[in-house]
C-alpha cells in the first residue's frame, strides 16, 4: 500500500487532500495540531474536519505534532520513513493581516517548519514526492502595477498582454509581500533549492484562491467560505476596499488535490507552478455576493470599508498553461457558481 504524508491534515487543502488519496487507496499520515484555531479563534477550529478524517478513513493515523517542533517531527518521520511514498506539505500561517503582529510566529512556522520538512525528506525517504503549498503572494503587490478599469461587477486589466492571467515569469522582486509573502517566499525558494541543489522531487504550486466548503474561513482567511457563511448566517460581511471589484480566481481543493495526483505520477526537481481558478473560475467579491445572495435566498448584511487591505491584490487570474501543458490530462471540474452552490448547500444544513 502507498503511503502519503500531508502537514495541515485538518485544513482546507489537507484534508481534502486525505479524502482523495484515501480513495487512491493510499495508507493517510496526517501532521495537524489544530494551530488554524490558535491563529483565528473558534471559527478557525478545525476539529470538525478532523472527525470527518478520523471517522471516514480507515488508513488515518494523524500525529498531534507541531512543524516548528524538528524533533518532535523526526520521530514521525523515524517511524513512518519506510515507504513513504510522497509528502504534501499544507500546514501553514495563512494570512497577511495575521503575519503583520506576529512576524516571528509566521516565520518560524512557513519557513522554519517548511526546512525542517525538507531536512527530514532527504534524510529519510529522499525518493518521495514532495509537494508544497506556497502562494501567489510570493509575487507581493506587483499584479497591482497593472491598470485596471471597472467593468460591470469587476475590474479588468486595461491591457492585453494579461489576458491569459498570470504566469510564473512575474518577478517576486520590488513590491510589497507582507511578512507572509515574505516567509513564504522564503520556504518557495527552499523548497525549489532542495529539489536543484539536492535532488530531491520537489514541486513549489503557488496558489491563487484555494477554497470549498471544508475551510474553516475567517475574516483573514478563506475569503469564500467567509463570505457564504456570513449569508447562510445572516451575519454582517465586511466587503474591504476597491467597492468589491477585485477579482479572484477560485480554486476548488478537490481539483487541487487532482494536481497532488497528477504530479505524484509524474514528479519533477525543483518544479514552479501558478495554480488557480484561472480563467475557468474567477469572481469579483461583489459577483461572489450576488451567487451566494442567489443560491441562498438571502440578502448579505454588507458594510463597505474604503480602504484596502495593505498590498491586497486589485486582480489575479492565474495563467495555467505551464501546468496545463506538463500535466495535460489533469481537467478542472468547478467553477466559482459550483463552489458556492456547493458552500450554500453545506452551511444551511
Ligand atoms: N486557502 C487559500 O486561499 C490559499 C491560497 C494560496 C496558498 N495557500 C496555501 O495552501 C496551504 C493550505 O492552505 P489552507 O487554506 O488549507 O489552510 P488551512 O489553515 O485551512 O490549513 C492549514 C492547516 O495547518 C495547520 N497548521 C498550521 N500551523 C501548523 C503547525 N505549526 N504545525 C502543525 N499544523 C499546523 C492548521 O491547524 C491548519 O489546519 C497553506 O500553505 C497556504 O498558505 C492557501
């Protein structure tokens, strides 16, 4: 039986994840201590996905480790080296907003824990897949450079040379990052270095929004889930700067975990990917509020606030071709509408 690490089980992606390699039939070893509710409070407790993993796979064993704790994660890895078949490394601090008062506690756990992930690789199991989760906000601001004008619910770039969105060759140098960015990028670079440097069969996806009704969304992360939650509760949503007309593009974590499988089949060293909705799946917050108005026959509690969130993106469509074209049998499945259908439908319950 194949075995799979992911860090973060009990997060959006992670557990997701661990759903779709238990129906690949793989052996699931989980690292999740449930930081997401010490980060965000009670509405970032992600307990409830962790029953789930606990109740609905079989081949779950979750060990209550902390990344940033490099022994505490040898033994784990001392135990579960042989066959180890690919490492999918989630678990992080998320957000900007969080990273401005907490500088060190982010770093220490994107990119210490990330290099305490890599050291314990290529120590113990150096021929597994290793997959990490970085950010499209290793590109800071620079998306921002652009001009945009307003069109209906949204912005869009006023030049043609973005039409497909955007692609890797967009430097991460000269803007603004936050701390986040920053120790994210940090952990990108390491995680690309270990696959250059050392030869291990490193993948860096730097995600545009990752969503589906498992995040356990938050006024500072998971900006999707937040959202329909606050319809389906009828609770006031904050829509922060540029009158909801930035757009993102939205990617469903089950197609993600898609690419966790393509990319398990056919690894690479020190590989770099922008990963998104793209062009497929994109809304503006104000489309957001309208699907999430329209699928729950409720009218949003909203209060615009004029100024932006520091460095936060006017625009971003990811421009898949590059995985598109390594991994052309990989097919996304969910639009922005299914998405929040799907999230409407999950939280009235
Ligand atoms: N959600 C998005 O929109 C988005 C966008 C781009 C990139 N990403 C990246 O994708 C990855 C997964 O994101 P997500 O949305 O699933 O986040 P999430 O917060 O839902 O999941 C991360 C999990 O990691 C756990 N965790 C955090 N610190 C830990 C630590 N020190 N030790 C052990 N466990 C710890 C948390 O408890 C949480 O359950 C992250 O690296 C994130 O930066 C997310």
């Amino acid at each position: 039986m194949k075995k799979v690490l992911i860090t973060g089980s009990g997060g959006l992606v992670g557990s997701e994840a661990c759903f779709f390699f238990r129906d690949k039939k793989f052996k699931i070893i989980g690292i999740e201590n449930n930081t997401r509710k010490k980060f965000f409070g009670k509405a970032g407790d992600i307990s409830k996905n962790y029953n789930a993993l606990k109740k609905e796979i079989k081949n779950f064993r979750n060990y209550n480790v902390d990344i940033r704790d490099k022994n505490k994660l040898e033994k784990v890895f001392q135990r579960e080296k042989k066959k180890l078949d690919l490492i999918i490394h989630c678990a992080a601090q998320p957000s900007h907003d969080y990273s401005y008062d907490n500088p060190v506690e982010d770093f220490n756990v994107n990119a210490n824990g990330t290099l305490n992930l890599l050291y314990l690789t290529k120590k113990y199991c150096k021929n597994a897949v290793f997959i990490f989760m970085s950010t499209n906000k290793v590109y800071g601001d620079r998306v921002n450079f652009l001009k945009f004008k307003k069109k209906g619910m949204r912005f869009i770039p006023k030049s043609n040379s973005i039409k497909k969105g955007v692609s890797e060759l967009m430097s991460i140098d000269n803007s603004m990052h936050s701390v986040f960015g920053a120790s994210k990028v940090a952990a990108d670079v390491l995680v690309q270095e270990f696959g250059k440097y050392y030869g291990l069969k490193t993948t860096v996806l730097r995600g545009g929004c990752l969503t589906g009704y498992r995040h356990a969304g938050v006024p500072l992360h998971g900006f999707l889930s937040h959202l329909v939650k606050s319809c389906v509760n009828n609770k006031k949503y904050n829509v922060i700067g540029y009158s909801g007309l930035q757009v993102r593009d939205n990617l469903h974590a089950n197609d993600l975990a898609a690419m966790f499988w393509h990319i398990y089949l056919k690894p690479n060293r020190g590989a770099v990917y922008n990963v998104g909705g793209g062009k497929f799946s994109n809304c503006s917050v104000l489309e957001a509020i309208k699907y999430a108005e329209l699928y729950s026959k409720k009218k949003m509690k909203l209060k615009f606030i004029k100024k932006p969130r520091k460095g936060d993106h006017k625009w971003w469509i990811t421009d898949m071709t590059k995985f598109k074209k390594d991994y052309p049998n990989w097919k996304q499945q969910y639009t922005s509408k299914m998405i929040i259908a799907e999230m409407v439908k999950k939280y009235s319950k």
